[in-house]
C-alpha cells in the first residue's frame, strides 16, 4: 500500500472526485438506462415496461443527479485549471450534455405531473427517452477526450497550459492560427471517443436492466424482459469495452498504459470477470448477486481508465498536483465534504430504505 | 452580436429563468409544510389536499430548477473559465456547502413526494421541513458566494495571482449579510404573494371554496410579513452598497456628481452623455440621508471614476426604480392584508375585502419581477467587473467564437420551457376543487 502513502492532498481531493464520479454513473447512469428502455419498450408488455421504469426512478433521480453538481463543484475548487480547460476545449459537448440534462429532467417530471391527454404524456415520453439516450453518449465522448489526450494536446497548441505550466490570471490567451474545428470539435470527435460514448450508453443501460430485474419482482414476466435485455446489453457492453480497449491501447500515450504496466490493467482484468459473474448470475437468476457484480463491473471499468491516466488529470501534461488549488483550500473541502457526508449518507441511506426494500 | 456580450447575456438569460425556480424552491415548501402542519393538527382534509397539490408544484418547480442550476454550474467553466481559474478555490466553500443542502433537498423532496404512504406522519412533516430548510441554506449559500464578487476578501492578491487563500473568510465577506438576508426575504415575499395572488384570483372569480380561503391564508401568513421587512433589509443593503460600492450606488441613484445634502432621485432617465439626470422628481438630501444618515454627508457621483469603469447607468438606474416600486406596493398590500387579518379576528377576513383581493391579484407577479430587477441592479450594477475591482468581466470570458449561437439556443430551450412549465402550473391551478368536498 505504499501507493496510498505517496499520494499527495491533491491526489486525495482528486480520488475523491472519482468517488463521486463513480456515484454518478452507478445511480443517476442507471436512471439514463431506464430511459433508454422506455425508449427501446417492446412487446406484449411495452406499457408496463415503461411504468416500471418511471416507477423506479421517480422518487431518486433527483438525488442522483447531485452527485454531478458535486464532481463538478469540486473540479471547480480544488482544480480550477483542469475546470478551466474542459469549459474551454469541450465547450460543445458540454453544452450538448446540459441540454440533453435539462430535457430528461424536466420531461420526467412534466410526464409524471401531467393532466394532459394520453398523447401529450406520450410526448413528454419520448422526450425523456431521447435524451436519455444522447445524454451518456456525449458525456462518454467527454471523458474520452481527456483520456485519449486530445483535450491536453489541443490546450497545448494554443498555449494554454502546455506541460503543466498555466498562464496567470490576467493573460488572456488568444488562440494561435487554428481553425475552431481543430480546438473545439476535433479533440471530441474521433473513433475512440464514440467507443467511449457508446460504452457509457451500453453500460447505462445495463445497470439499469439489472437493477429493474429486482424491482420487478414479483411480476415474473415483466422480471423475465429485464432479464434478457441486462444479459443482451452485457454481451454489447463488452464487445464495445474490447472495441474501445483496442483502439486506446493501439493509440499510444497514456491510453497504452490501459494495457501496459501499473493498476489499470489489473483492474480492467477484474472488471471482466465480474462481466461474467454479472451475465452468469443473470442467467441463473440470481439478481441480487447480478447488482453486485454488475456495480462492481462499471466501477472497475472507471478506476482503470483513471489509474491508465493517474497522475494526470488532463494527460498527457497537467498533473493533478499542478492544477490543484492551494493546500489549505484542498484541506478545508476535504473537511467539509467529511463533515457533510455525516448529513448525506444517512439521509440517502433513508431515501433507499424508504423507496427500495420489499415491503 | 460580439461574444462577450452573448456570453454576458447567455448568463443572464440562465440566472434570470433559474432564479424565479429556486425562489419558488425556496417558498413553496414553507407553505406546503405549513399546510400539512395544519392538516395534523386540525384533521382538515382540506390542508392536506393543499399540501399535495402544492407539493406537485413544488415538483415540477424543483426539477426545472435542478436542471437550470446544473447548467448554471457548469456555465461558470463554458463561459467564464478565466474567473474560474482565478476565483473558483476562493469562493469554494459556500459552493461546496451549497452542493450537500442541495443533495439533503433533492432527498427528502423525493422522500416527501413520493412517501405520503411509505412513512408515518412525524416522519413526513419532518420531511417537508428539511427540504424548505435546506432549500433557504442552498440559496443563502449561493448568494454568499455572489456577494464575494461585490466585496471580494480571503485573499491576497499578488502579481495577478491569489495567494494565501482563506475559504472561509471569503465566505463571511462583507456583502454577504445583506445580500442573503434581502434575497431570502425576496423568496418568501415573492412565493408568498404570487401564491396569495393566485388563489385571490379564483375567490375573486367566485370561487370560494374552502381550499382557495386557506391557501389564502397561508401564502398570506408567509409572504406579507417578509414583504413588510424587506425594505428595512433594503435600507441595510443600500448603506452597504453606499459605503463599498460608490460606483453601484452612484449608478442605482443616478447620481453624477459628488456632492454634499445630495437629493434623492425618483423615476427619470438619466443621460450618460451630459452627465444629468432629466424627468426625476428630486427629494432634496434625501439620497444623503438614506444612505448615510446625515443630510450633509458626501455621497460620490459618477464623474468621479473613469468612464470605462461605468455600468450602463440607465439599466441600473431603472431597474432599481423597478425594484423599489414594487417592493413599495407589495408592503402596501402586505399592510392592508395583515391589518384585515388582525382586526377582523382571523384570517377569513382576507376574503371578504374586494379591495384586498384586489391588490393582491395585482401583486401577484410583483415579487419575481422585483426580484430579476434587483439581480439587474446588482450584477449590472458591478460592471465592468466580474470582481470588484479585481477582474473585469472582459478579461473572464471564454477565449470560444461564435458565442450567439449557444445563446440563441439556451434562450430557444429555456423560452420554450418557460411556456410548457407555465401551462402545467394552469392545468394545475384549473384543477383547484371548486367546491368543499363531502362536507
């Protein structure tokens, strides 16, 4: 554990912003899934898919939701360059992933709290599903974009932040004779960025389905659907996980250590064998095991991309420690974001004893 | 369109439709609490059936409201990164702590909502308190952390550069009393009368059914006290802003000159070219008075800072005109409102004046258009600045082209939404019972 000892108060505050990144996408990625199956309802049962889906979600994706404001709060704080540069160079994306946010918010809940006809209902149905749908996909697009380093790269040619070193205040930095394309659209746009985004969306959609097999229980047939679209979207998770591991490592840069030296493998190899104890366990029924497992798949999915990139917060040049706000700052949040998780986890430790056990 | 200005008015349009959301988020579960409260301790059918039904107002409220402060967040890093690079780790904490009350209030908003069944009754109410507190705690926090744009302190500024940053001492500065203290007071004042409003509306139409009668009451209860506060809160503002913020005052009072006895300036349009203010009735040392107490004070004009360090002196001039008007008139109709209550034993009294219901109608959209001309008067007011003083809001924006474009479509996304969200609250409302039912 001599790893741990290392780490500096930046890393900490930095590890801790994954955890909330990870909160994110195991609560509120599920709540996209659940739109991307009121999306995808077919059959015999479509309408009573859709119910069990606003049914699940209704009470906590609000509360999940949080969990992005506080990635972002403390980006904002504790690494105010690295916030700095993903506004700047993803400003599009961003933008596109916030508009997406808005209409899946406010979609649910005009669906739930409308009077209208079937077919305005209906409306406000398709729009949830629909941004349910683009919302994951830019934001996997995103972090593909600072993984594969062309967020770092492109901040590099126009003098931004080259190696770690930020310009001050008050210099405000003109870009160098680049087309905007070349700032703002292409560090977004490539192969392994779509990989990144469908994997996110595929995941999404995975811990969604496995998660509805135990809210549906009790109603075998609706239980069976949700079954066979977890182990359908395990199968494309994968394939695409393998699609984008080959395209990052085949890459160079800090993606070649997704398969190279250090903890990213390891824990990439971990994750693939809770995919498989995810899918086994669903075939066997074992739903329970398959939440487990199915969590435990996507957070290792996470970590690997973040140990592959470690200690850089944008590769291939800005560490951590040199876009982190100074000491007492980082030390004083970590503090509070202690002191609050006092109030936090019990109170969401209420919310799912209320809203998720069988009664 | 130059893209500072689309930037500036992407935030403003964001700030503008945001704020009326978490104003009402801030409000109405005060009055939905209030009315289950009452349910428990009446038995009154009719109080829970208020509760419910504003609790589905809340809920749309509170999702958009999520949503729109979401993009606000991130709008802070799309638009201004350069003020975030520099001020992000400063005004960190409010912001930090503004994220965990945010966290408890989508929480128990979600238990509230959807636990009328699941949980025992003391559980609910509790509930519906923890999200009207922790509603008022995000908000405060929030405006803690705008305050420190207008005074901004906890650190040191050397060579461009913050060094010796203090959290927690840039969260207490300076502005923060009064401009938290003046916008929670806003939020009640504004839900409380637009809600009062509302339900007048349909007593007025004939329809007086129990349920109209006391949500009367209720919004009545919260919003005219807040409303008789509000201009003491103003005045503690305004003596602020008088002794930090020569520059805003200056600009609020249209007032070009320094001079001593300085009059106070009503309504009328002021000329940046010429320098004068035509068409205002004058109150002679009043602005003297008001803002330092003492009819000779030196209050300092215009003229007295370069021009490039003006804000637009008419928006600001006019907007706090806005402001002070209607705040004048909803402590007006607070007045008469409260005087009813008090002297006709009892909050049914409210209904039986045509006057009072009036009035309220009237001040029904009062309180929110106050409330934008305010945020006009305080953001606008501290241009050319995003940082008092510091950093100038030209020297924040992005270094992106092409900035009108995700204007024009933030603006299209938020129109539009504005509207459906409009029709909802109508569909709602329409729905009121029109009679007691079953008894």
């Amino acid at each position: 554990m001599d790893f741990l000892q290392r780490l500096t108060v930046g890393e900490w505050t930095a590890w801790v912003v994954v955890v909330a990144l990870n909160a994110y996408v195991i609560f509120a990625g599920a709540d996209f899934g659940g739109g991307v199956w009121d999306l995808l309802a077919w059959g015999p049962r479509k309408q009573q898919q859709r119910e069990l889906v606003a049914h699940a979600i209704g009470p906590i994706w609000e509360a999940n939701h949080v969990w992005l404001i506080v990635v972002v709060v403390v980006l904002f704080v504790c690494f105010p360059p690295a916030f700095a540069a993903f506004g700047t160079v993803l400003h599009l994306p961003l933008s596109l992933m916030l508009i997406g946010i808005v209409l899946r918010g406010s979609a649910f809940v005009f669906r739930a709290y409308s009077y209208g006809p079937r077919s305005e209902q209906r409306r406000w149905g398709q729009v949830f599903a629909i941004s349910s749908l683009v919302t994951p996909i830019v934001l996997g697009m995103c972090v593909g974009a600072v993984a594969s380093g062309r967020v770092g790269n492109a901040l590099a040619d126009v003098g931004h932040g080259a190696a770690g070193v930020l310009p001050s205040l008050l210099d405000a930095t003109p870009p160098a004779q680049m087309s905007f394309a070349a700032i703002y659209v292409a560090p977004w746009i490539s192969p392994f960025t779509l990989a990144v985004g469908a994997l996110t969306l595929a995941l999404f959609s995975f811990l969604a389905a496995t998660y509805l097999t135990i809210e549906a229980t009790g109603q075998h047939e609706l239980q069976e659907d949700f079954r066979r679209k977890a182990i359908g979207a395990a199968v494309v998770s994968m394939v695409v996980a393998a699609i984008a591991l080959a395209l990052g490592a085949s890459s160079g840069g800090v993606l070649a250590r997704l398969v190279g030296v250090g903890w990213s493998f390891p824990l990439l190899a971990i994750s693939g064998m809770f995919a498989i104890a995810a899918v086994v366990a669903l075939m066997k029924r074992r739903y329970q095991l398959a939440r487990v497992a199915a969590g435990a798949w996507v957070t290792l999915v996470l970590w690997g991309w973040v140990m592959a990139q470690f200690p850089y917060i944008i590769p291939p040049s800005l560490t951590i420690d040199a876009a982190a706000a100074p000491r007492r700052v980082l030390v004083e949040t970590l503090a509070v974001l202690g002191a609050g998780a006092v109030v936090l986890v019990p109170s969401l430790w209420y919310l799912i004893r209320v809203f998720k056990t069988r009664r | 369109m130059p893209d500072l200005l689309a930037a500036r008015s992407q935030m403003a349009m964001s700030l503008a439709f945001h704020i009326i959301f978490s104003v009402i988020g801030i409000g109405l579960p005060l009055l939905m609490v209030i009315a289950e409260w009452r349910w428990m301790r009446t038995g009154d059918a009719t109080y829970l059936d208020l509760a419910k039904r504003w609790s589905k107002g809340a809920a749309i409220l509170f999702a958009v409201g999520a949503v729109s402060g979401t993009v606000l967040s991130f709008e802070l890093g799309l638009l201004w990164p350069n003020f975030m690079r520099f001020a992000g780790p400063i005004i960190g904490m409010p912001f930090s702590l503004e994220g965990f009350a945010f966290f408890t209030e989508a929480i128990f908003l979600g238990i509230y909502l959807y636990g009328w069944d699941r949980i025992s009754r003391g559980a609910h109410l509790f509930s519906g308190i923890v999200v009207a507190l922790s509603g008022v705690l995000s908000g405060i926090f929030v405006v803690m952390a705008n305050a420190w744009m207008n005074s901004p302190t906890g650190f040191d500024l050397v060579g461009g550069k913050a060094v010796d940053v203090r959290p927690f001492a840039a969260m207490a500065n300076a502005a923060a009393f009064s401009q938290t203290l003046h916008m929670t007071l806003a939020a009640y004042a504004a839900t409380g009368l637009g809600v009062a409003g509302v339900h007048a509306i349909m007593i007025l139409r004939g329809n007086t059914a129990k349920f109209h009668r006391y949500a009367l009451a209720i919004a009545v209860a919260v919003g005219a006290p807040a409303s008789l506060l509000q201009p003491v809160s103003g005045d503690i503002s305004a003596r602020y802003v008088a002794q930090a913020q020569p520059v805003k005052l200056a600009a609020m009072e249209a007032h070009f000159t320094t001079q001593r006895g300085a009059p106070l300036h009503v309504g009328g349009w002021p000329d940046e070219e010429k320098r004068e203010t035509r068409w205002a009735i004058r109150i002679p040392y009043g602005l003297s008075l008001l803002a330092f107490r003492d009819p000779d004070a030196e209050v300092r004009g215009l003229s007295d800072v370069p021009r490039d360090e003006w804000p637009p002196v008419a928006i600001v001039h006019v907007a706090f005109q806005i402001m002070v008007a209607l705040g004048t008139c909803m402590a007006l109709v607070s007045v008469l409102a409260l005087w009813r209550w008090w002297r006709g034993h009892g909050s049914d009294a409210l209904t039986t004046s045509r006057l009072l219901l009036r009035g309220l109608a009237l001040a029904t959209p009062m309180g929110f258009i106050a409330i934008e001309a305010g945020w006009t008067v305080t953001e606008v007011g501290r241009q050319p600045w995003i940082v008092y003083g510091i950093l100038r809001t030209a020297d924040a924006v992005t270094p992106m082209p092409g900035l009108v474009v995700p204007f024009l479509v933030f603006t299209l996304l938020y129109v539009l939404l504005g509207v459906i969200v409009v029709y909802m609250l109508r569909q709602h409302i329409v729905r009121a019972p029109r009679e007691d039912a079953g008894q």
